[in-house]
C-alpha cells in the first residue's frame, strides 16, 4: 500500500488515529478517541461519493482496507446489499468502531441472560436498537453482542478494530430462536484501497 494514492481523507484519518495510539496508553482510551475520530471521515462527502463505487460484501467478507504495522489496528469496510440481515455475534476481546457511511442500518445490541455455563448454550434478548445513519459510529466493547441489519437500500460501512481477530481468535455467534452458541472465524479479508479517483 503505497502513502501517495491514498485519497486525502482516508490518509488523514489514518495518520490522526495513529497519533492517538501513540499518545493514548490503552485499547480502550485509544479506541474511543479512534470512534470519534471515524465519526469526522463518516461525514467526509468525499468518501460517501468514493463508496458508491465499492463492492458488495456478500457471502462473509470485509474489504481490507489498511493494517497498521505498528499499532496492528485494522480498518475495514462493509457493503450490504438491501435487506441483508447481518448475524447476531460478538468480536471477543477486541474493541470495533463501527461507523455507517452510507444508507440506513439498525444497530442491535443484545444482553446475555444465562450464566455461560453451559456448553453451546446462550439466552440473549435486544437492549437497545439505534439507526445506523451516515456519520453514526458504535464503539462496540469486548464480547458486547450485537448485529447490524442492513436497510432497505445498500448501505457501507467503515470498520476500525483494535486488532485483526481473523486466522486468530474465533468469535462468538448468537441464535435467539435457538438459544444456541457456536464460535466461528470472521469475515474473509479482501484487499481494497482506497486510493484517490
Ligand atoms: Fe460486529
């Protein structure tokens, strides 16, 4: 990934949240000076034009847009077709900053009812329900459960984790209905820069 043709906001964005790591001394400060930060580059015009362009996240993916070398936070985007409904999960020990480019989501979160005793098993029910508009950012804490539901129409979305969690830890995954907990592997990572037009 080369500095030079990245578009400015992006590039912007990038150097601001690595000054926070280096300034801040732990995740969660760190994290929270970073969802601030995403909500600035959410509004940026100038990324919401660019992400019309993007591709559809469908099938489990994440485009990958940059890992830092350093600080090993990832920035990701989301592009969900209409309609499409994203599970109900968790992202272990790591912080996400989830921030909504694009579109209209609705933002779950869900509590946990049961003791986490038993194997496989997990009670939940919704706590709370927030729109998801462009400039929206979540800061989701570790193993908070939620879900993001896509809208009517596409939507995008710009992703800062404290760290890449796949090929590494596995995530938690929540079936209501079932009252069912499995763990599987995060989306599948697929390069993409975001480079000025
Ligand atoms: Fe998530």
């Amino acid at each position: 990934m080369t500095t030079a043709k990245r578009l400015e906001a992006f590039e912007k964005f990038i150097q601001a949240v690595r000054a926070a790591w280096a300034e801040l001394p732990d995740t969660e400060s760190r994290m929270k000076r970073t969802a601030q930060l995403l909500e600035g580059l959410v509004k940026d015009p100038t990324l919401r034009e660019y992400s019309k362009s993007w591709p559809s996240t469908e099938g489990h993916k994440n485009l990958l847009f940059y890992e830092d070398p350093d600080y090993h936070f990832v920035i990701n985007g989301v592009v969900r077709t209409p309609g499409r409904k994203g599970g109900i999960h968790d992202h272990a020990h790591a912080w996400t900053a989830y921030g909504v480019l694009d579109g209209v989501e609705r933002l779950e979160r869900y509590r946990r009812l049961d003791a986490g005793q038993k194997e496989g098993y997990a009670e939940i029910e919704l706590e709370s329900v927030s729109d998801g508009i462009p400039g929206k950012v979540d800061l989701v804490p570790p193993y908070a459960i939620h879900s993001e539901k896509g809208g009517a129409e596409r939507s995008v979305a710009v992703i800062v984790r404290s760290e890449r969690l796949v090929g590494r830890t596995l995530q938690g995954r929540y079936d209501p209905e079932k009252r069912q907990f499995t763990q599987g592997q995060g989306p599948t990572q697929v390069p993409f820069e975001i480079s000025s037009p």
